[in-house]
C-alpha cells in the first residue's frame, strides 16, 4: 500500500491500514484539513467547493466519503460528477467557488486514486499551502459543523458541455478549417472521462469521422492508463489500418495528450506543446514556459517567432507561476500537458486537441509531415534507486561541482547545458531516487549522457563509502 502526499495532492492505492494507503480514513482526514485551509481564508463568508472525478472504480467511493466530509465541514458542494481536471479548474472560476477537488489519480493505475486540490483561481494549492495541509491533517485540529450550519449540496449538469462551448469560442480555434479538412481520428479515451469528452468536442469541431477506442466511462482501462508509446501499440495499429488522419490519447482525468501520426507512429509527447505553440506564436507574440525536464524544442521554435522562453522548477504549479511571471501566452510540460492562458491556468487536453487539429489544419500537412518541421530531439528518461540513508543533496552538490565548467541551473535539481545536449537531475519529493532526463539529437547520445550521470553518481557513492571504511 501507498500513501504519497505532495505538491500534486494526496495520492494513494485504495485500501490498507489508514497511513499506510488511501483509505476511507485519510480520504476524511485530508478532506477536513482542505476545508478547514479554505475557510481559513474566507472567515467572513459561506465556503463551497467544487468537486468531479474521473471514472476509475474506486471514484463513486471516495466521491462520497469527500462529499459528505465538506458537508459536515459546513462547505457547500458543487458536483460536476463525472469529468476532466481542466473543467473542474474552469469550474471553480466561473461558478465563483472558493476552491476545488478533482478527484483523479490522474496517469497511475485503477488501483489509484487521489485528491488533486485547488484555490479559488483553479489552480493547484501552492507548496506552503500544502504544508499548512498537512500539517493541518496531521494535528487532527479539525471542527466540524453543527446541524444548522451543515452545507449545502448540488449537482452542476453539463458542465463538460460549457467547457467545450468555450474552447469553440477560443479566436485561434477555426472549425471550419478543421471540417474541410476531412479528419478521421481515432480515440483512445482509455474508459475514462475522456470518452464523454472528446468525441463531442471532436463532432463540435467538424471533424469528418471519429473511430472510438475504449471510450466507455466505465474505470476498466483496457491498458496502462498514463499515454506512453509502449502503452498505445493497439491504437497506433488502429490509426494506420483504419487509413486514418491521426489518433489522440489522453489520461484518464484529461489533462495530459498524446498524438499518433497517419503511420500509426507516436508524434512524441514532448511535441504535443511544441506544436501548438509554434501555432499560438504564429499569431500572438511573446514568451513561453516548461519545465527543466522537458524539451529543448520549445526554446527554439519560441526564439524563432521572436519570443523568449523560460525554464520553471517540474510540476504544474511552478509552470503556472512561471507563466504568470514572464507573461507567457502559451505553456506546459513536455508529457503532453498543454497550458493556454486564453482559456486557463491548466494543462487541458481538450484544448490542446482543439488548437492542434486547427494547426494541423491549416497547414495543409499530413500528421508526420507537420513532425518533420521540428528539431528531431530525443529524451532519455532514467532513474537510480539509492539507500534511504544516502545524501542525495550532497550527490548533486558534487554533480554540480564536477561540471562547474558548464552552465548549471540549481532551480530545481541540476540541469546542466553540455553544448546542444542537456541533462537534468532531480531527487524525488517521496523517496530515495534521482531522476536523470538526457536530451540530443539522437536517442543513442542521449543514453550516453544518461548513462555517464548515473556512473557518476554511483563513483561518487562508492567513494563516500570507501571513504567511510577507512
């Protein structure tokens, strides 16, 4: 059983001993704590919250348990029921709610399931925030309501709906450029709630025909649910003998995209946001942001539209707050999460689909030809398990001391520039590993980088060892 609490919320396998997994038990206690964050900073007014899950099976559960924790917290619950991460952030916005729960384990496992949590702006609750949170759950410091100020319970219909209604209204999205150009597309929805989501934005669009892969909002994902090529092999083999355009893939709670090319080849999830932001700059000027795990590619196709571009710490918080920062007007991590102001603060497949069929449309270019005008960069992505006694900040301390004579960048971890190539380390916020992403111009040299970072870290921990003996 797992229990992770972190800046993306509070993270669990359903079951176990209360701590020790995301049980009934800590699904109250975490709930409580959130509630009593929010009304803390709404003292002087009624507090609600806005809740929607995803369709894994354990979701109708931990539905229940967070609805009537609020409740008895005296926070009036918004359910929008089944749904997607990025309409949830919407939601809070629109329907003024002082914050949100998406219910989602987002990429992991049906045997997954998490609390993503939001501020009144849509936006995942900062890292003080979440330490205040925990620290709230922890102290137990917890009051619940009386009878007569138990909150109040509605249920928002159709909101997927207002979300795709606004998508349709976005200036850089055309329909009709996208229903003359024809597309078949096949999705893979993976069960989830991409499958009530993104065929109807598909038919709003105009495209020509939908080919549905596990579209059923049932939770049985048919294959590991996180949109990686060695989960898609069904779908690519789908797109290429179905003759169609492309195929899309999203996670299960919508966040994250994936796109397959006519070949039934993998566009590449770091390309999801290179695409569509050499589409947005094509027609608004200014900067961009990811994080320093993802590609190199979005630095230039920014400088070549005259923009600038920025690195922010890994997650979606930092990119958020980065953004805001420089003023970005298109941004996003390189798994395919694409954020677009214009709309909102969040990663948020359905637009990133909207944007990038609209791209792909004007154009004029097949799905693999559109790939072809941008660098061919390839990522290596590794990790080295260490024993929990380890100093993993001193490893990267010595990383950074060895190669002084490059550029280093100390935001988040290490991400050292080695010419045109790069390489970034990072320790995990949850256990004993270094994160060890490479970037070339070859998926063989990139391995190379990667390799010879672990056989540095693992030198330096067998001289510390040695060191110690003697």
């Amino acid at each position: 059983m797992t229990l992770i609490r972190s800046i993306s919320g509070i993270r669990g396998t359903i079951g176990g001993n209360p701590g020790d997994g995301l049980t009934p038990v800590d699904i109250v206690n975490y709930t409580s704590a959130f509630a009593t964050l929010i009304k803390k900073q709404n003292p002087d007014k009624k507090t609600s919250i806005v809740i929607g899950r995803d369709a894994r099976v354990s979701g109708t559960m931990v539905e229940h348990l967070v609805t009537g924790t609020l409740l008895a917290m005296g926070v009036d619950v918004i359910n929008l029921e089944l749904s997607t991460t990025p309409t949830v952030e919407m939601a809070v916005v629109d329907l003024n709610a002082d914050g949100g729960i998406i219910i989602t384990a987002s990429h992991n496992p049906r045997q997954w399931n998490a609390l993503k949590l939001l501020n009144n702006k849509g936006e995942f609750i900062s890292a003080a925030q979440g330490n205040e949170l925990i620290e709230l759950a922890e102290s137990k410091n917890i009051s619940f309501a009386e009878v007569n100020q138990l909150g109040q319970y509605r249920i928002e219909e159709n909101y997927i709906q207002k979300h795709i209604d606004k998508i349709l209204a976005l200036p850089l999205v055309d329909v009709n450029a996208i229903k003359n150009a024809g597309f078949r597309i096949v999705v893979d929805a993976v069960n989830s709630t991409g499958g009530i989501a993104l065929p109807p934005l598909l038919q709003q669009l105009g495209v020509k025909e939908v080919i549905e892969l596990y579209c059923e909002a049932n939770g049985n994902f048919p294959h590991d649910p996180e949109p990686l090529p060695q989960n898609l092999s069904e779908i690519s083999d789908k797109v290429s003998k179905s003759d169609a355009h492309l195929g899309l893939v999203v996670d299960p709670d919508v966040d994250r995209l994936a796109i397959i090319d006519e070949n039934g080849n993998m566009f590449g999830e770091e390309y999801t946001l290179v695409a569509v932001a050499d589409y947005v700059l094509q027609h608004t000027k200014g900067n961009t942001v990811s994080n320093l795990s993802s590609s190199k590619a979005l630095q230039i196709v920014t400088e070549k539209h005259g923009g600038k571009y920025y690195a922010s710490a890994v997650g979606e918080v930092n990119v958020v707050e980065m953004m805001k920062l420089k003023q970005a007007v298109i941004g996003g991590e390189g798994n395919g999460g694409v954020i677009y102001p214009e709309l909102h603060y969040g990663r948020d497949a359905l637009t990133g689909t909207a944007l990038f069929l609209t791209h792909l449309a004007k154009s004029g270019k097949s799905c693999s030809a559109l790939r072809a005008t941008y660098p061919d960069l390839h990522i290596s992505k590794n990790k080295i398990q260490l024993s929990s006694e380890i100093d993993i900040d001193e490893i990267l301390n010595k990383i950074k001391q060895q190669y002084a004579k490059h550029p280093v960048n100390t935001v988040d971890g290490i991400r050292i520039e080695l010419d045109n190539d790069w390489v970034h380390l990072r320790k995990s916020n949850t256990e004993p590993v270094i994160r060890i992403y490479a970037e070339s111009d070859s998926p063989h040299k990139a391995d190379v980088i990667a390799r010879k970072l672990l056989d540095d870290i693992r030198k330096i921990i067998k001289e510390e060892s040695d060191t110690t003996l003697n």
